[in-house]
C-alpha cells in the first residue's frame, strides 16, 4: 500500500527554514523510524539533516540545499570513501552478539510506503531472507503480482548465497540516487533513511538498482572498506528485498525484475 504525505518549507520561531513531512494517521513509527536513521548515521558520522521534531503525523528536519549533480565538481571519490567510513564505523558500534534488524528503541520498519519485518534476529539469513524476502514474496504472490514460482524460488534461497558472514552494520536502507543529495560544496548528504542493522552489501546493492552513482563511488568504496570477494554476483540477491517492495507499491511491472533477481541469485551454487 502507497502512503500518500505532503511536504512543505515552513518556519522555525528562531526564523530559520525547515523542511516538514506530514502523513495523516501514518503508521506506528513511520516518522520515528526516519528520525532515529538520521540521528544514528550522523553519530555515525554522516552528514545528515538535523531533526528539530518529530511525532506520529509529522517530522521536521534541516533543509539541505542541494543542487545538480553534474554541477558538482568534487569526485564521486570523496562519496564511496564516505560511505566505506560510515559502514565501517557501524560494524566498530555493534554490540557482542549484536542482533540484525531495528534500531534500539523501534519495533516496526518501512521500506518508502511498505511495511518491512525487521525484528531483531541473530543471523542476517532469517532477517533478510525469511523475516523479508520470503515474506514480501508470498505477500506479492498472495495479492496476485507474483506468480507461485517467485515463491518457490524464494525459498530455495540459503545462507551460503549471503557470501561470508559479517558483523552487522548500520544500512541506510533506501540508499537510491534521490536519497543523497549534493550541496553547493559538493559534500554528499544523506537523506530518508530506512536504517537497520545488516549488511553493508544492501546499500551496495540498492544503490546499483536504479542507477545515479558513478564508478569512482564503488572503487573508493572498496579502496576504503573492502567487500568479500564475489559481492558483485551478490548485487540482485541483495536488490530483491526493493524490487518486491516495489512489486508490492507499484504493481506488477517490476515482476520481471524481480523474477530475474531471483535466478540470478540461484544460478550461484
């Protein structure tokens, strides 16, 4: 089911300009999800709005002037090192035994308008896997935008397509080209997170999906942080979480996609 909220530049009594998101009767944690990804990636050291307020109808934040990206004449470099750092930072926070799936505090997850399971679990395969992709699947499958196969293909997914295991970290979540914008210093900022502990291959991955980050974001990435060997055979196991969602939101003209994603993940043995 797609939200629907209004936007709006307002005033703050201090006469500084923010930016307000609203939802009437939005879902529980919907506004509070986003407020604690924003806190938690700027402890983490991103470079994020600040969040002035925030309750169940509404959450005010910094405006970020931002400007075109081809405008910008610093290095998509500096961005992948960023990125690198911030994942880095989040494996060094995790607790002993840290759980995958909701930040402290929260209980509910989204993904854009879509309801996602992110209950604390002890291995990324039954949150990513069981608690998402298998349940995205059969809920895509029972509302009649997935064929049964894309469920049988769900399940026959296994831990050994995740690569090797890693300590969680902290995601954005959503990472897609819209959700960083470039301000008149060229300096990357993060927005409309849907943060969780997991692993850092779901930015990787989300961020390949539809496109808008330049080659030079993914070799600093790795210059920085390395990725486990094999990551890009991993990319559409990791895409399959957004393409269902968008089966679910947007109907089934991402089916084809999704189906793809899903053999593409099993051709790896």
């Amino acid at each position: 089911m797609s939200l629907t909220g209004n936007t709006s530049i307002i005033t703050l009594d201090d006469g500084t300009k923010a930016f307000r998101k609203a939802l009437a009767n939005a879902p529980a944690e919907f506004f509070a999800l986003e407020a604690a990804g924003l806190r938690t990636l700027g402890e983490l050291g991103a470079r994020v709005p600040k969040v002035y307020e925030v309750t169940d109808e509404h959450l005010i934040i910094e405006q970020v002037q931002a400007k075109a990206q081809h405008e910008v004449k610093s290095p998509e470099y500096t961005f992948g090192h960023e990125l690198a750092q911030l994942h880095l930072a989040g494996q060094t926070a995790a607790e002993p035994n840290q759980t995958f799936g909701t930040l402290k505090g929260l209980s509910h997850g989204y993904l854009g308008g879509a309801e996602i399971n992110l209950e604390p679990t002890t291995s990324l395969y039954e949150s990513l896997v069981t608690n998402r992709i298998i349940a995205l699947t059969r809920q895509a499958v029972d509302s009649g935008q997935l064929d049964q196969r894309a469920l049988e293909l769900a399940e026959q997914i296994s831990p050994a397509h995740l690569g090797p295991a890693e300590t969680p970290t902290v995601v954005h979540g959503d990472l897609w080209a819209g959700n960083r914008l470039v301000d008149d210093a060229g300096a990357s900022w993060l927005i409309d997170p849907s943060c969780h502990w997991g692993h850092r291959e779901e930015d990787i991955a989300m961020m390949q999906l539809f496109g808008g980050f330049g080659s030079a974001v993914f070799d600093a990435y790795d210059q920085t942080f390395p990725l486990a060997e094999g990551w890009q055979e991993r990319i559409p196991t990791y895409q399959l979480v957004p393409l269902l969602v968008h089966v679910l939101l947007f109907g089934g003209g991402y089916a084809a996609a999704t189906l793809r994603a899903f053999e593409q993940t099993l051709d790896r043995q």
